[in-house]
C-alpha cells in the first residue's frame, strides 16, 4: 500500500539522556562489539548520533483509496449506505486527511478531491429542495455518491472471493510424475456421422473437379440466306422481327439468330432483299428486291 493511504502511529526512539562528559557506550563484554557499522565493529554509540522521529511506523489501517476510506466509514459505524449523515461522515473524513497531509501532502491529492466532493453534497443538503420543471422531486445529492460506492463494494468483495480462490505456486503446486511404459497405440472409433462427413467432403471435391466439353457448331451463314429467301417469296413484305422468330421459338440460342441476321445484311449487300421504314419509328419491313417467276 502507498505510504500516504496508511492510517499510521509513528513513534520516536529516543536515547536515554546522560550527563554530560559521562560515556554512553555499554560495557564491553569478552571484547565483542554489539554493532557493526560498514562492516566495522562498533564498540561504543556515536556522541552525534541521530535517530528521527519516524523511524519506526506502525501501521494500523490501510485503505486503497478515498472510496475505500468512505466505505470503512460508513460500515464501522453500522450506517445505511442509501441514507448516509454527510455530516459526520465528512467530518470523520477530514480528520483523516488532516493526517495524511502532515506526511505527505502530494499523495493525498485525490483524498482532497474527495472531501471537496463530500463538503458539495453536504452543502446541497443544507438548501431547500426545489421541484424539477416536470413536478418531480429534485434527485438526493447523494445518489452519485452511493452508486459509486455500491460499485466498489462490489468489486471489492469479488476482488476477495478471487483472491480465496486456491492459485498455483501460491496455495498448491503441480505434481508431475513421469511414468515409462510401453502404451499399445488405440485408434478413435468412428461413428457413422463421422462416415457420412468424410463421404460428403469426397462428392465436394468431385463436383469441383468436374470437365466442361465445349463443341463447336457448324452454322452456314449461306443456308440461312436460302431460308430468308424462301420466306420471302410467299409474303409481299414481312416484319423484320418475324425474320428471327423460328430461331428463338427452336431454342438454339443466341449463335443462331446472329447467323440469321448476317444472312440477312448479306442479302441486303447482294441487293437480294429490300429493307424499308415507312416513317420515323415505324416497324420496319423486309421484302424480296426482284419479282420470283
């Protein structure tokens, strides 16, 4: 514990007075010394000798803080710690700090703060309650205080049920024994669920290493002339999407309808077919460019 957290008792040692030119040194008994002093033997006291006020301390009580002093206040005294008299408790507290700063002033910093905190709430309890503007009761200038300490207590008292609980190297240590002997090696029994794991992880990889064939189609830009050209010849003019209606109703997909259309251009290039729109966004139309017999 820090020195200046310690309620203490100092007690000075003094020497016993002697007259002036008598020897204060004790008798030399068998020619030993009663002190050694830097490994020297020492014989007799020093005529200077000077032993300060606390050189010998005695501590009572300990405290790890300003709420664990507020604490030991309120429980020695059997006080509810919901309905605290601020006054004799602060007054109590202050006495504590009044020693504290005789021995150590910069330590006692944070017991300070504390003590101003208690002579706030005990300055708050002086003045007349006011309502808040809802019509509620203004809240007790000690409800921070009492929640704060309700929390240390709890921690404090878990902190020592921890600290009661058996540790290694400190309550028990860890026996090893080291046993030789020849151990005939067991394999794990499997399970059919272990079974059905490993069975299911094989089709997994299989389906990842499955082969994709892709062959090429043989489409003949020519045929699909022929086709459009026979088309034509029983119809004066036909739509241009009615052209690529039989390529999507067979389903063979997109390869077809591209050849389709190729023909198509191919026949307009060959001045085969006619391409025609009568108006603006008007449906376009396709028709033979000659007259068949």
């Amino acid at each position: 514990m820090n020195q200046s957290e310690q309620e203490k008792l100092t007690l000075a040692v003094e020497l016993p007075s002697v007259a002036p030119g008598m020897d204060a040194s004790p008798a030399i008994v068998d020619g030993m010394a009663f002190a050694r002093l830097y490994g020297e033997p020492l014989f007799k006291l020093p005529q200077d000798l000077y032993i300060p006020p606390d050189a010998l301390e005695i501590f009572l009580e300990a405290f790890e803080g300003p709420l664990d002093l507020l604490l030991y206040l309120i429980r020695k005294q059997n006080f509810n710690v919901l309905d605290i008299p601020m006054a004799q408790v602060t007054r109590q507290y202050l006495a504590y700090v009044d020693e504290i700063r005789k021995t150590n002033l910069e330590l006692a910093a944070e017991y300070l703060l504390m003590a101003a905190m208690l002579i706030e709430i005990k300055s708050r309890m002086l003045l007349p309650v006011k309502k808040a503007d809802s019509g509620e009761e203004a809240e007790d200038p000690r409800a921070e205080l009492v929640r704060r300490l309700l929390e240390y207590e709890q921690m404090k008292l878990a902190a020592q049920r921890i600290e009661q609980v058996p540790q290694l190297g400190r309550d028990f240590l860890r026996a090893q024994v080291y046993i030789e002997q020849s151990l005939v090696q067991r394999f794990p029994d499997v399970e059919v669920v272990d079974l059905q794991a490993a069975w299911a992880d094989v089709l997994k990889r299989a389906k990842l290493n499955q082969h994709h064939k892709i062959s090429r189609e043989e489409l003949s830009v020519r045929e699909h002339m022929s086709q459009i050209l026979r088309r034509l010849q029983h119809a004066r003019f036909m739509e241009f999407t009615e052209l690529f209606e039989d390529a999507i109703r067979s389903g063979k997909g997109v390869p077809v309808v591209v050849v389709n259309f190729i023909a198509m251009l191919e026949l307009s290039r060959e001045s085969l077919v006619e391409i025609t729109q009568a108006e603006p966004y008007a449906p376009v139309y396709v028709r033979l460019a000659y007259t068949p017999n």
